[in-house]
C-alpha cells in the first residue's frame, strides 16, 4: 500500500474546468474518409458521392464495396452466406419471444466464437460478416414462426438473398430494389452511437465481430434504431388528417418525442429520408398509411417549428424508413434489427479504417463526486 489510511487527504486539487461537452455533441473525436453528414445543409456523401445518386445508380453491395475498399464498382455482387451450424444450434435454442435486436446481437456474438479473426480486421472478415448476417436474421425469424430456414441462394444479390430466405420466395424485382435502397441509405453515418461502439472495441484491438455485436446493442436503443417501428404505432394512434394537429400537440403536450423527427446532427432535411420517400412513393405495394404520413409530416413540422423555434427539428430518416420496410414486407418488430443489417457495411468500413491507423480511444471524465475523505470508523 503507497497510501496511508491515517494521513490527511491532500488539499483539494484545481477545479477541472476543461471544456466539457454533454452526449459529446460536436465533439471532434475522429478523422474518416468514408461519408460525410453535413448536418446544416442536409447533405450526404459516401467517399465523396452524393447519397441520392448512389441510391438511384448503385446497389448495396457496390456500395458497400465502396465503403470498405474506396473504389466504385457497380457490377460489384455479395451475396448472403451460409449460417454455420454452431451458431443455426445457438439460433434454434432462442425463445421465440426472443427480441430480434437481440437474436441478430447473439447470432454475430456466436459467429465470432466459430471464426478465427486475427488482428487486424480484413476486407474478407468484413464481407463475410455482412453477408452472414442477413441469413441469421431470416433463420430466426422463421425459427420463431415455427419455420425450417431457407438455405441461401448464392445466385441473389444480399438483399434479394435475405427476402428469399426470409419469406421462402423469390421478390419480385421491386421489392428487392426499395429494399436494396434502404439499405443503401442505411450504410454509412459518421460517428454515430453504434459506429463510435464499434471503434472504440476496435481501437482495444478486439475482433471485428465483437465491435459489430456492441454496435448492435447500441443501436438496439429507441433513441438510435428504434424508431421506425414507433413511427408506425404513432401514425396509427394518429388515424386519420383531421386528427393530426391535435394528437401531434397532445402529444408534445405530455413530453412526448415525435418519431421519426429530430436528429443529432441534421438541422435541415435528412437526405436520406428525401431519398426514401421517393422510394416509398415509387413502390407497388406501398402500406395504405403512407397517405397518412405524408400529410402528418408537414403537421408535424409545423407544430415541432412552434414548440422548439430554438432548434430545427425536421424529418429524419426513420420516417420514410417505416413505410419501405412495411411496404417490403416486413414486420415491425424486424425494422431495427434490418437498419442493423444494412449498418454492418459503416461499422465493418469504420473498423478496417480504426485498426488501420489505431489509437486506443479513452476519453477523460470530470469527477464530480465527493472530495477525497477518510472513511467513516
Ligand atoms: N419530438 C419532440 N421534441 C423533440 C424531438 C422530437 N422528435 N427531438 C428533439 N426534441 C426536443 C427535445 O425534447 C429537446 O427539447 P427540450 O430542450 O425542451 O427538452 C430539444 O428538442 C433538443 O433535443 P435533444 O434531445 O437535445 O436532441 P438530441 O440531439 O439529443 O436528440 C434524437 C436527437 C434522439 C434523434 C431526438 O431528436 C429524438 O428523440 N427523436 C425522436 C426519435 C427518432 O426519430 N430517432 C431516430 C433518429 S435517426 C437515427 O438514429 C438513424
């Protein structure tokens, strides 16, 4: 012991008053050259392309490629890969109560345990991440249904791949496309919570698998992933045009947050949720709500602009993500755990660009606790 128990505590150190920063907001704690979030004026890039041209010009596994690699090749192609057995024991001992946050977490826990991932993370470690994910995803969520999974079909792109395997059939050409556009727009987003979770678990030169298992955990929470599903239950409570205004003000009357506005970063219009509304606008099957939505959309903006003049809360991404993912096919209760899916090519690119140049990421904390004293005798 270097301390003595009996000596007088030392007089009080300096107040610490460096500059300090709640939830890091505009914090600077990283350099990247994958996208850039230009909060103010509501722009996008990805390594320097605009987000709604990727959208419009490129699939997932382009861009994706173009995340982890930096060169654009549209013909690039991914497909879902096989679930290994160990971790298909692992997904058939899950509760059909299961959340599916928490089978996707298990399920990328689980590969990592099977597979051999030496420092420093690869392109081919993150391009088999990827594309075992989705099959994971549709192996339980046809497990809970009582469902044998669907072997993948390497013939499909990803995205094509992980409807196949979920619903047992081929979409149809449309579906795939509004799909595989979310899951562009859902790619890339700077320093968000789970891309931070990520870097930091990769700067302590730990596995690709546990930095995309933490992501996944951070981006279980309804203030970073949840909120498409909320955005359904909310314009359902909504019901109809005429109900808007009131419900909207009641709403923000009772402290609540409505879903699918606001964000850390975007004063102006999220780019993405541009994107994804002309995706929802163009499907075939498009949910009978998306009326709904767009009429609320400018209620909400209007009384968000009334209630918060101080701070520009416009529509994020979450918004128009709610009715692609509907009009998709998919469950509610499934929209979380697919933004993660299309999140693993930005965590994946984040990790390969940490371990590239790595420092151990560890912030300081002010201590505002109790001065130095003797315990009580
Ligand atoms: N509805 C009502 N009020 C809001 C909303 C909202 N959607 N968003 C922010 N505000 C208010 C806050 O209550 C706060 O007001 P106060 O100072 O009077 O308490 C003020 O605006 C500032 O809000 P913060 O919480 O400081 O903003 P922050 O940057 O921390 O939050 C967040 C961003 C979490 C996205 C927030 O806007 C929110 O909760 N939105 C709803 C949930 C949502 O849509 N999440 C998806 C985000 S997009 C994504 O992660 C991919």
């Amino acid at each position: 012991m270097t301390e003595s128990s009996t000596a007088a505590p030392p007089a009080a150190p300096p107040a610490d008053d460096r500059p300090y920063s709640p939830g890091l907001e505009g914090v600077i704690a990283g350099e990247t050259s994958l996208s850039k979030v230009d909060g103010e004026r509501g722009r996008l890039i990805y390594r320097g392309y605009r987000i709604g041209d990727l959208v419009e010009r490129g699939t997932y596994p382009a861009v994706a490629n173009l995340l982890w690699t930096g060169e654009w090749d549209p013909s690039h192609r991914l497909a879902t890969a096989r679930i290994p057995d160990a971790v298909m024991t692992v997904l058939r001992t899950l509760p059909a109560s299961t959340k599916p946050m928490d089978a996707l977490r298990t399920a990328v826990s689980a590969w990592g345990a099977v597979n051999d991932l030496p420092w420093p993370p690869t392109d081919e470690q993150a391009r088999a991440l990827t594309s075992f994910s989705p099959s994971a995803l549709a192996a339980f969520a046809r497990l809970r249904a009582g469902l044998e999974p669907v072997e993948p079909d390497p013939s499909l792109d990803l995205v094509e791949g992980f409807l196949y395997q979920l619903k047992g059939e081929r979409p149809d050409a449309g579906t795939a496309r509004a799909l595989d556009a979310y899951f562009i727009v859902g790619a890339e987003h700077g320093f968000n919570a789970s891309t931070f979770t990520a870097r930091v678990i990769t700067s302590t030169r730990s596995d690709i698998a546990s930095a995309v298992a933490g992501a996944i955990g951070t981006m279980k929470g309804p203030l970073h992933g949840g909120a498409p599903s909320e955005v359904v239950d909310q314009l359902s409570q909504v019901g109809s045009p005429e109900h808007a205004e009131e419900w909207l003000r009641g709403a923000l009357a009772r402290g609540e947050r409505l879903m699918g506005f606001g964000h850390r970063v975007y004063r102006a219009y999220d780019p993405r949720a541009a994107a994804l509304r002309k995706v929802a606008e163009s499907m075939e099957h498009k949910p009978e709500w998306l009326e709904l939505a767009i009429q609320v959309e400018d209620v909400a903006l209007r009384v968000l602009a009334e209630k918060h003049p101080e701070r520009a809360l416009k529509t994020n991404v979450e918004y128009y993500a709610a009715p692609v993912l509907q009009g998709v096919g998919l469950t509610p209760d499934l929209f979380p755990a697919t933004f993660s899916l299309a999140r693993h090519a930005g965590w994946t690119a984040h990790v390969l660009e940490q371990s590239a140049d790595n420092r151990l990421i560890r912030p300081d904390v002010r201590y505002v606790g109790p001065a130095e004293r003797d315990l009580p005798s």
